[in-house]
C-alpha cells in the first residue's frame, strides 16, 4: 500500500534525516506564532530590563546622492516601546490565525520582522545615529560571497552531490584570483582564474566523490584542509617573498550604474558596486530561471532526486553531475575573488574566514533553492554586519550574539523547529552505474 | 502449486544481480560451492550497502602504504617546486640538468631529514637525552590526536560523522581553563576536576548534536559544522567577561594562565615537554578498545552503526545509542581540548585553542581506520608530520602547512583505493 | 515491432544470471516471461534495455541487430519499460516526469510544459487512463504511478513495451485494469513482454510463455496449459509442501488482540480495527496479497510502529505502548519478513548476531561487558543444532546464503524463554531444504505450548503450517477459517471478498 517509487535509500553520505530515527509526527502548524511569539518576548525583555533615553537618528542619505532623504530622528524608548505593541498585535494576529486553522500570509513575517528590527535598532542605538544605507551596504558587501557560495552549493546539492568544499572553493578562487590578476594586471582575467580554480577543486571532488564512490561529506572536509594547506604553503613560500609581482592586483572599484544608482536609499545599497556585484544578480537570476525553466534545470533536479530514474530515460547521471558541480565551482570560486580582489586587494591567509560554512548554512536554510539561499546568505551578512555596527555605537549587544546567529539559525532549521528543511533525495549519495 | 499466484519472496531490484544465485543455491548439501557462491553474493551486497565507512574501515593494508608515499611524494614535488634553488638551476636546465637534480635532491632530502630531526632523532646535538627530545614532541603533539581521533573513530562507528570536534575542544577547552585558573585547590583535586569539567562540557555539546539527531532526525554533519561556529563565539564572548575567561584590565581575547594545581605534570622530567596527556592517551585508546570490543554498550554501537534498522528491531534504542555516542565521542574531543589547555599551552585559553587538531582528528580517525589501535598508530604519525614540520619551517624555511597538505592528500587518496591502484597500475581488486 | 533476443548471456563475477536465451517477440502479442524470482528475468530485461551489457548475444529488432550502450538508446530504437519499481521522481509533476530526457524547449533551451502536458493529455485520453498532468507524483495512488510510467514509454513512441513485474504493488482491481490495459495496446499493434511469476495473470493474457529457470529457457508452454504444469515448468520439480503435524493440544487464550490500529507517519491506516486470538499451543497463519497490512501488524505487534491503538495483551500483560526491548524481554520470538533489513546486522559474525536482541542481561553480559566465552559456546551448539552451514561461528553473515542466515535468525529466536512466535515471510528466499527444516521448527515451537503468528503471503506456507487461518485484506479481517478451507475460497477472500456461507471459527 506504501507507494513503491524506488527513492534511492541515503547510506552514509546522504543528508536526508535517518530513516531509523526520523520523527514521526508532523509538524503542526504552530510555528509561525511560535517564533513570533518569542522573538516579541526578546525584545519585550530588553525593553524592561534596560533603559535608554534621547533620540535615535536614521540616516537614510548618503553625501554623494543627487536628491538626498532627510534623517529620520525618532525618539528611542517610544518608538521601541510602540514597535513592541506592534509586534504584540502582529504575534496576535498569527495566533488568531492559528486558532482559525486559516493561513499564515507572507506580509505577516515579513511587517513584524521590520518593526522588530526598527524598535530594536532605535533602542540600541539611543543617542547615536545609524546610517540604514551603511547598514544594509554593508550586509551586501558581507552577503556577496555568501551567495556566490550557497549558489554553488544549491547547484551541487540539487544535481546529488554534497558540496561541504564550498570554503575552499572560496579560497582558491581569492587564492588565484589574486595571483592571476597581479600578474596581467587586469582583475577580469583573475575573476576568470577564480572560476577556474573554483572548478578546479570541484573536479577533485567530483573524482573522489562521482567516479570513485568516496564520502562526499569527507571529501569535503578533507578538500577544505587541502586547500587552507596549500594556500598557506604557497602564501608563505612564493607570494610574501615575491608580493610585489604576484600578491598586488588592482582592486576592483564600484561602478555606480547611472540612473538605478542615483535612486534614494536603493541607489547606493545596490547600484553603486563593483562589476562583480553586478556579475552575481545576473547569475542569481540566470540559476533560478534555469534551474525550474529549462531542460538542463529538469535534468539536474533529476539526477539529484532519483538518478536511476534518469538514467532509464538515457540521461547520463554521472556527466550531469560533473558538469553541474564544475560550474557550481565555478561560481563559488568566483566569489572568492570577491575577498581578494573587491573587499581587500591582495590574497592573505585563510582569508575567507570559513565563510564557505557559512554560505553552507544558507543552503540548508534557503532549503536547497536558489532564491531562498540567496536570501538566507543576505540575512546572515546582515546578521554579521549589525553585530559590527552595534558595537561601533557602543551598543550592549553582545556581537558574537549576532556572529553565532546564521548557524544557531541553521540548526534550528535542520532540527525543524523553523521549517523542515528536506534535502533533494539522492543528496550525497554517489550512483552506480551496472 | 495452487491458484494462488505464487508469493514473492525477497526480490531485491535488479542492481544487486548476485542474490539471483544466492536465493537459488542447491541446498543438497554441505558442499563448499554453496557458501562460494554466497560469498560472490555478499561481497557485491556490501559493496553497495557500507560503500565509504566501509572501504576506509577495511581497506588493505598496501592501499595505505601507497597512499602515505603518493601525499608525501606530492609533497616533494612542491617542496622542489617552490625552492629558490631548484628554481635557478630551472633556467639552464638543458644545459646542466645535473645542478637541476641536485638542487632538488638537496631541497627534499634537506626538508625530510629535518623533518626527522624534529620528531624522531636529532644528530645534530651531542647531548643523548636532548637527541631523543624529538621524540617526545612527537608523543607531545601526538596526545590529543590520539584523544580526538578516538572521538572522531568512536562515531564513526555508529555510522555518525562528528565534524564538531573543534566546538567541543573549545567548550571543553574553555570549561578546563575556567576551573584551572580560577581555583585554589590541591592538585589532588584540581586537576581531575578541571579535565573532568572539561570532559563534561565535550560531551554535551557531542551529545547535542546526537540528541538532535535521536529526536528531529537532524543531520549530524550539519549540526556539528554549525556548533563549531556557535562555540567559537561563544568563548570568543566568554573570553571579553571577567566573570568568565577574560583575563582582568587586558583586552587580550586570552585567558589568564593555569594555576600550577592544574597543569598536567611532565613525564620525563622538565627537560622534555612531554606531559601526562599522552599517558591519558594511551589509556584512552584501551579503553576505547575495550569499550567497543568487549563491552556491550560498544557492541551495540557496532550494530547500530552496520544496521540501525535491525538493531532497532532487536531493542536496541537507536536515538538513544546515537546521542550515547556523541557524548562519548565529545567527552574524548574535550579530553584533547584539556589535553592542549592544561598540557601543552598552558599560558591561557583563546579562541585558537583547539590548533586545528579539530579537524585533524577526522583524518587520523579516518587514516587508523576508526579501530582504535590504529587510531594511536595515526595519531603518532601526524604528531611526528607536526613536530617535523615546525622544525623543517625553523631550519629549511619550508612552511609547517605543508604537513595539512600531505595529511590531507593521504586520507584522499586512502578513502579511493581504486585511484591509488590506478595510479601505480595494480590490478584491479574486485570484491575482496 | 518484432524483437528477436539470440543467445544472450550475462554474468555477474562467476554467476551466471542468464545463460544463452534466445526469445521471439511478434508484435500485437502478449509474450510472457514466467520465472521463480531470481530466475533471471529481469536481468533479461534490463539486457534488453541497455542497463546491462550482455556479455554474449545479440538483440534484433525488425531484422536490424542493436548495439545498446544505454536505456537511450533502447528508447531511440522503441523500446518502453515500465519497471517494477517505478522510475518515477516523486516531486516532479507528471508532465515533468514524462517529459524528462525528452523535452520539447523554446528558447534558450527553456522548457515547454504545456506541450508536454498536452501530450500527457492527449495519451491518457486515448487509452482512458484519467491521469492529471500536473499533480505531483508523490500524491498519485500505485495504480496511476504506474499509469504514468506507461505514458511515459508510450509518450516515446515505444513499439515494444515491457512490463517487469507490474501486479506486484497492485491491489487487485487495479491488476485487473491493468491487464485491460495491455490487451488494449495489444490491440493497438504494441508489441508486449510480460515479466511475471503469477500464474493467474499468465493464463489470463499471455499469447505465448516462455518459461525461464536458473537463467536458462526451459522451454514455451502453452497459455491454455494447467496451473500443476506451469508451475512444475517454473520451478523444476513437483511442487508439493507438506509439513506433518499432530493435532493442536490447546491451551488457554494466550495472544489477544483488540481493536488494534496502526497509523503511519502519513497519516494512513495499515491496520484497521483488527481483533484476534491465539490459543497456547496453536498457529494462526495470516494469509493475504503482500501490502494488506501485514507488516505493521507484526510490527505493532514488536512495538516497531509508533502510531498503535487497541490493545495486545501477551498472557495478561499489555504490550502496546512498551518499548520493542521490553516486549522482547516478555518473551515475543520475531522472525521478520527480511532478515537482511531488520533480522541481521550483515557485518557481524554468526555468534554477535545470535546475541543481537540479548545485549542487555544475562547470559552474554555481566555487568556492561561481553561474556566472550559463553557467547562462543553457545554460538557453537547453535551452529550444530541448526544445521547452519558456514565455516565457523566467526563467519560474517552477508556471507551466508539466505537458508543460513535465516537459520541464525531462527535459531536466535528459538533459543530464548518464549510465551509468542511472530513468524513472517519465515522462509522468503529460503532454499528447499532449510524451508522444511524452519517449518519443523515452528511445529516444533507450537507443540512446546507457545502461540505462534505466522505472516506468510505463500498460501501453501500458510496452508501448511495453520490450524486456523486469518485472511487480511487492507488492514482488516476477511475471515478466519479452518486449515482445510478449499484454497479457491481463500483466493477469493483474499481479494477482500467474504462468501456468505463462512462462519468465523474460534479456536
């Protein structure tokens, strides 16, 4: 009476929760309140156990804009207080909708998330200015790798293929990135060594974990301390000795697009970047249509849920998979170069930080597609970049409170206490061909 | 024969083609071609069920060799590759490849022979005690390698990945550290309670992530991956409270230092950084033996990481065996993060306590095979790559991290033996 | 589409799975390949289909010899399976699956969904299959899966389409439509393989048989042949299953059963109200098609399943609720229905796995650790008592033959204090010799006073071993009848129909 469809039966390598442990009890439909609900106590609590007085000052403008915003100067305590009934009447809301057995609309989220983040910023922020467009700039400037990052493993992941070497393909791609544009002088030519190199550490894992069945999660790991290893070994061997020539390449400046860049607050956040930026919007844009729109897009969602399904209808499983993850490394690899080529100019030690876990969090979170990881890596840059302005303002937040936030996120989201993340079917397991 | 349409016995798809014979062997007798042919059956079986646990866990012993000469052979390949000297004679090479090859002669053996200087024997001093003192940097650096890939093997026989060791080396770490410094206590007492602490805050963190896994079905990697970083940042924030690790009017992220009551006493005298961590090693590793060979708890381990669903059937509770593990598994992690904190650096925690060794213990855990006695026989290896290595960066101007390469190289090519073969063109080995 | 198959052989490492076959396939013909399982039909097949390389032979359609180097060609040349189990991506809609590895794009390679579903439309209209295009696979019953795959082949312009196995998940009204299906293609010029070990399928739409056994053509029989001769053709001997046994002594009811439910995690009922009892002494055989139920039952029965309501009391004491361990601690035997997912950890010698269900307590652990020895000595007398064939107790077993790891895990069982036996699938894939000497041990265990559940979807197994016999049809009862009941009356129950006459017996 259990259907039959042959799902392919995840054995080591897989991430699909263990059969022999899996919860059997479905989910109800009390997270959205849940989540509210405590988020609104957090704040609440904040409120009652610190004081703050005087105004908060949002600086919506930036100097160089063409027609300037004016600030926004809020009294801190009652906007935070009035956020926090906001809030309240938003959880409330959710909770009515709970009792009503009706649906939970997007806005409701999307509004509380908002209001909470304006009370708590103008809370933490009494007496102090914060520029929104710094803010939100600067989250992008942390964000970009991230989603370079979760691309690649989104596309990895959905063709069946684990990527845990996203970091090392982030490294290596800032690793060549830097020597390649150092040596022609031109930063275009390193981006195009980025994605090489990127490519280049997907096909190792490609070797290991398609043609010779070895763990992908090992691999991975193992792929990451190769390269952290390498690229210390030759940043101490060849590059410091020899910076000059192969450590300096140009930095790539921001190339602010005329008319979309002189637009009031969205202008400076997401038109006055470097190409590179540009670059990625193309390519989010480009995988999200592909990946549902188009043959090669079924056929990597193909390979990566049921590979013995598509290789009876004469797809060749294992050619899909190496092509899909040379180019997912190619991508992430690009998004190395950000680190050495936009963010600093020059290569330096272990320079990604382990940001490849991070943008592995954004694919779990943004639950294998290509938009929802692209926001979940946005939200953590966020989540990163508040924590660094809060403690330039002085504010009592903890910031490794903020830092620690993507991967206690992510846990929950595995745990499925915020959303059931349910990996493709074959993730992580190599196919067998008779 | 009746009307009935005949019952169907076990009939496994098609991609597991031998258990047509085995269903079908003569039962006629107690002849050898029987259990021949069953053999035939199940080699193919396991192939396909315990594909990568397996082929690291029984792999043979020349894959390993082989695999240990190709990484380091790689090696030498950029040990002459990068050398100044190599890399001049390169420029005339046509003309007198002899400098060429001796050039590269003298990089690579220059490098290994201090390598083994650093963490075997050293002929350059006269003093005897002080030639064998690399020796016991080797057992030095070896200690927690040794407890880590014990931690890491011990999962990995339950079939679970623990990636978290560095987050449960750093609680651990962090938690040894608050009693070590912030007592005034007898030895006696000090010390057991400080590893003891330590052990403790290992295994809950280890144990959460197999807790997860028990109830939600979570996936281990990705919750270990994730508590790493949770970790990190909260000792990162404990290390800015004095109340915590911070040490008073310093905006260093580094703890005080360890009272002398808690720091694990030299074995060979002061002479030799050779601490008690090894010897705590060394009773890990027979325990750990014992534990998994002879006790029951180990052997359902063992049965719940071959066959979680038998296992289950049998009364064996699965979630609860898969948290037990984690927790021991984070108990010997935190044991290595104690073994760092108040063995080798004993100035104080910081963030970079754990010294990457993290990490290295899924490659000793994976390289001794998850069995514990090569466990210790790996994480002496990596210890003597560690000792070597600072020596070799000292006196040939090699980097260390030459050593993370070769590490890594050797557990890739030891999880593909196919590869190694291909490589060395040995026959293909089928169904061993 | 006329397929000829000349001498094809494969072999997988020394076996030899099939052994020169030669096969005629005529087009507007329904051709069956009837086997045992493991005959080697469908090695065969997949042959036929480019999933194996043969290692000798050759494949011909319409007078042109193939070289297939994957299921795309196959396809190419118009060949359509529908597999047995269903190559089907459970999250991909049906438009998307029958399109998949053939899509119709516009630009930019980008996909055209409405020709696909259009084309979906168009064929499920011809042939009256009421399929959906854009529902999800996952949510579509067995039956219109299977629908679904035939489309697919059919979306290809198959002219051959092989059919491996299909009844098997199908309830049987949606076998019956699905052999209305195939004389329809028939109809339409389709050549058909029929891959089946079921005689009454055969007899009822085969044009032609061929038989296979042990990889090898025994030879063609006729459609209008008896059952007695097709069956002895299959499996190569007389067919007879006698298991001699004395009268029950029963004692007091032992196992009762009420009302008992079994839910899944998806919220369907596998067990729906069930009520029985098993007296001391006596075997209740539970007979019916494979997926009516019967695997939670004895699942709940070993507290395995989560979702259980009613009630099982074992002598007095309620079972549902307790956990497998304390249920195997009350002294319930379980021989489940496959021994190499629930019964045997495969890497584990012959003398671990005879301890598998007593890690906790006596007699092979004394205070957390292993009694080495006792469990050796035990694992020997087993070995010998069981007649279990394997070259000593420290053998691993994925290395046994199926008998003998079925005899480990019987002999496991056995050895413990038992009050119940739950015996399913006792002898699924078992050889000959170890089926009769597993059935004396289960007559054995009754005659010792224990009730004993067997599970058994082989009528002659359940015939052979019953004193009373409970017909299960989707999770509920049917009937229970006596041992003797004529075996068309309990076909007939088992496609969930009661004939007015029957009375219930209670032991």
């Amino acid at each position: 009476m259990s259907t039959t469809t042959d799902h392919p039966t995840p054995d080591t390598g897989g991430l699909a929760p263990d059969p022999a442990v899996a919860p059997t009890r479905k989910a109800g439909t009390r997270k959205v309140p849940t989540i509210l609900a405590v988020v609104t106590l957090l704040l609440g609590l904040r409120l009652l156990t610190t004081s703050r007085s005087g105004d908060t000052t949002f600086r919506l403008a930036v100097d160089s804009d063409f027609a300037k915003l004016p600030d926004a100067v809020l009294p801190s305590s009652a906007t935070a207080w009035i956020m926090l009934v906001v809030c309240l009447a938003l959880t409330a809301e959710a909770v009515r909708r709970m009792l009503a057995r009706s649906h939970q609309p997007l806005w409701l989220p999307i509004v509380f998330a908002l209001a909470w983040m304006l009370g708590f910023l103008s809370w933490e922020a009494a007496g102090s200015r914060i520029s929104i467009v710094s803010l939100l700039a600067g989250a992008i400037a942390l964000a970009i790798p991230l989603v370079f990052g979760a691309l690649g493993g989104v596309l990895g992941e959905r063709a069946g293929v684990v990527n845990i070497a996203i970091d090392g393909q982030l490294l290596f791609g800032a690793f060549a990135a830097s020597i390649t544009a150092s040596l022609t002088g031109s930063p275009w030519a390193g981006l195009v060594a980025a994605t090489v190199a990127g490519a280049l550490i997907a096909l190792v894992l490609g070797l290991f974990a398609i043609t010779y069945f070895v763990d992908q999660v090992i691999v991975g790991v193992v792929l990451n301390v190769l390269v952290v290893g390498l690229t210390n070994f030759l940043f101490r061997q060849v590059l410091t000795p020899n910076a000059e020539s192969l450590n300096s390449p140009e930095r790539m400046r921001a190339l602010p697009i005329p008319l979309l860049g002189d637009i009031p607050l969205i202008g400076p956040i997401f038109f006055r970047q470097p190409a590179l930026v540009y670059v990625l919007y193309v390519i989010v844009a480009l995988v999200a249509w592909s990946l549902y729109r188009t043959r090669w897009g079924l056929r990597v969602r193909a390979v990566g849920e049921h590979p013995k399904a598509a290789d009876t209808v004469g797809i060749k499983v294992n050619r899909t998979r190496y092509r899909t993850i040379l180019l997912a490394g190619a991508i992430a690899g690009l998004g190395g170069a950000y680190y050495s080529l936009v963010s600093v100019s020059g290569f330096n030690r272990e320079m990604t930080g382990g940001a490849g876990y991070i943008a592995l969090a954004a694919v779990i979170f943004g639950k294998w597609d290509p938009i929802r990881a692209t926001l979940a890596a946005l939200l953590f840059g966020f989540a990163q970049n508040l924590a660094g302005v809060l403690s330039s303002i002085g504010a009592q937040i903890p910031p490794q409170l903020l830092l620690s936030l993507p991967y206690v996120i992510t846990i929950f989201a595995v745990a499925g206490l915020v959303g059931r993340s349910r990996p493709p079917a074959a993730d992580g397991v190599p196919y067998r061909q008779q | 024969m009746s009307e009935t349409d005949k019952p169907q016995p076990d009939d496994k798809p098609t991609d597991q083609p031998s258990s047509v014979k085995q269903d079908e062997a003569p039962a006629s007798g107690p002849d050898a071609t029987d259990v021949h042919v069953a053999e035939d059956a199940s080699a193919a079986r396991e192939e396909r069920s315990r594909s990568v646990l397996h082929e690291i866990v029984s792999g043979d012993a020349l894959a390993g060799v082989l695999a240990v000469f190709l990484a380091v052979f790689v090696g030498s390949v950029m040990i002459a590759a990068t050398d100044q000297g190599v890399r001049d004679t390169l420029s005339y090479i046509t003309a007198r490849p002899s400098d060429f090859f001796s050039a590269v002669w003298n990089a690579v053996s220059g490098a290994y022979s201090a390598m083994f200087r650093g963490a075997v024997y050293n002929n350059l001093v006269t003093d005897p005690a002080q030639q064998w003192r690399p020796l016991t940097e080797t057992l030095k650096f070896a200690g927690p390698l040794i407890l880590g890939g014990l931690g890491v093997g011990l999962a990995f026989r339950a079939a679970m990945f623990n990636i978290g060791g560095r987050g449960q080396m750093l609680l651990a770490g962090g938690a040894a550290a608050w009693i070590g410094f912030r007592f005034d206590l007898p030895m006696i007492i000090h010390l057991p309670l400080a590893i003891a602490v330590g052990m403790l805050f290992g295994a809950l963190w280890g144990g959460l992530a197999g807790l997860l896994k028990a109830r939600t079905g979570a996936h281990e990697v990705i919750v270990t991956i994730m508590l790493n970083y949770v970790a990190y940042y909260f000792v990162f924030w404990a290390l800015t409270k004095e109340w915590l690790l911070a040490t008073p009017g310093s905006v260093n992220p580094k703890s005080p230092p360890m009272k002398d009551t808690a720091i694990l006493p030299k074995v060979l005298g002061d002479r030799f950084n050779l601490h008690l961590g090894f010897v705590i090693a060394l009773v890990a590793v027979a325990v750990v033996w014992w534990l998994l060979n002879r006790s029951t708890l180990g052997y359902r381990i063992r049965a719940v990481g071959e066959n979680p669903r038998a296992a289950r059937a049998s009364g064996i509770n699965v979630g609860r065996t898969y948290t037990v593990v984690m927790m021991l598994g984070g108990a010997l992690l935190g044991l290595a993060g104690v073994n760092q904190v108040l063995g080798t650096v004993t100035s104080g925690v910081s963030v970079d306590i754990d010294a990457g060794i993290g990490f290295d213990a899924i490659t000793v855990a994976l390289l001794g095979r998850s069995r514990p006695l090569g466990i210790l026989a790996a994480g002496i290896l990596f210890g003597a790559f560690k000792a070597g290595g600072f020596t070799m960066q000292a006196s040939e101007n090699i980097s260390v991290d030459l050593v993370l390469v070769v590490q890594s190289l050797i557990v890739l090519f030891l999880a593909a033996p196919p590869l190694v073969r291909a490589i060395f063109r040995l026959p293909a080995q089928e169904a061993k | 589409m006329r397929l000829v198959l000349r001498g094809i052989t494969k072999r997988f490492g020394s076996v030899v799975a099939n052994d020169s076959i030669s096969l005629t396939v005529e087009p507007g013909e329904i051709h069956c390949l009837l086997g045992e399982n493991g005959a080697g039909k469908s090695t065969l097949m997949n042959v036929l289909y480019g999933l194996y390389r043969a290692d000798e032979g050759e494949i011909e359609l319409d007078g042109v010899v193939q070289h297939f180097t994957g299921p795309g060609d196959a396809m190419a040349a118009g060949i359509g399976m529908v597999h047995q189990h269903f190559m089907l991506i459970p999250v991909f809609t049906v438009a998307e699956n029958v399109m998949l590895g053939n899509e119709t794009t516009g630009l930019a390679g980008s996909l055209d969904l409405e020709a696909a579903s259009a084309r979906v439309t168009e064929i499920s209209e011809r042939f009256g299959f009421h399929v959906d295009p854009d529902a999800l696979v996952e949510d579509l019953p067995v039956g219109v899966q299977q629908r679904v795959e035939i489309i697919k082949a059919l979306s290809r312009d198959a002219e051959l389409l092989v059919f491996d196995e299909p009844t098997a998940v199908l309830t049987p009204q949606e076998t019956d439509e699905l052999m209305e299906i195939m004389r329809q293609l028939k109809e339409a010029g389709k050549a058909i393989v029929f891959i089946t070990h079921k005689l009454r399928e055969v007899r009822e739409v085969a044009d032609r048989i061929t038989v296979i056994r042990l990889g090898k053509v025994v030879g063609e029989a006729d459609p209008k042949a008896s059952n007695a001769e097709l069956a002895s053709m299959m499996v190569g001997r007389p067919v007879e299953l006698v298991v001699h046994k004395d009268e029950p002594r029963l004692g007091a009811d032992a196992l009762v059963v009420k009302d008992l439910r079994v839910v899944d995690a998806a919220g369907h009922t596998h067990v729906d109200g069930l009520s029985f009892t098993i007296r001391a002494g006596e075997v209740l055989a539970v007979a019916g098609v494979q997926g009516n139920g019967q695997t939670e039952l004895t699942e709940a029965l070993l507290g395995l399943q989560d979702d259980v309501h009613g009630s099982i009391e074992l002598d007095g004491v309620e079972l549902v609720g307790r956990s497998t361990r304390k249920i195997l601690d009350a002294g319930v035997g379980f021989i489940p229905e496959d021994r190499q997912v629930d019964g045997l950890v495969p890497g584990f010698t012959i003398a671990e796995n005879l301890m598998l269900n007593r890690s906790f307590r006596s007699p092979f652990v004394k205070n957390g650790s292993l009694r080495i020895s006792a469990l050796r000595d035990f694992a020997e007398k087993k070995l010998k008592e069981y007649d279990v064939r394997a070259r000593d107790i420290d053998s691993l077993a994925a290395n046994l033959s199926g008998g003998n790891q079925q005899k480990v895990v019987v002999a496991r069982e056995l050895s413990r204090e038992l009050r119940l036996l739950v015996a399913a699938q006792p002898t699924r894939g078992v050889d000959v010799g170890s089926i009769e000497f597993i059935h004396k041990q289960i007559v054995a265990t009754r005659d010792s006073g224990i009730p004993v559940l067997v599970v058994s979807t082989e009528l002659d197994e359940v015939v052979a071993l019953a004193d009373r016999i409970m017909v299960l049809y989707r999770g509920k009862v049917v009937g229970v009848v006596p041992a003797d009941t004529p075996r068309q009356t309990l076909g007939l129950m088992m496609t969930g129909e009661r004939p007015k006459d029957l009375k219930d017996v209670v032991a």
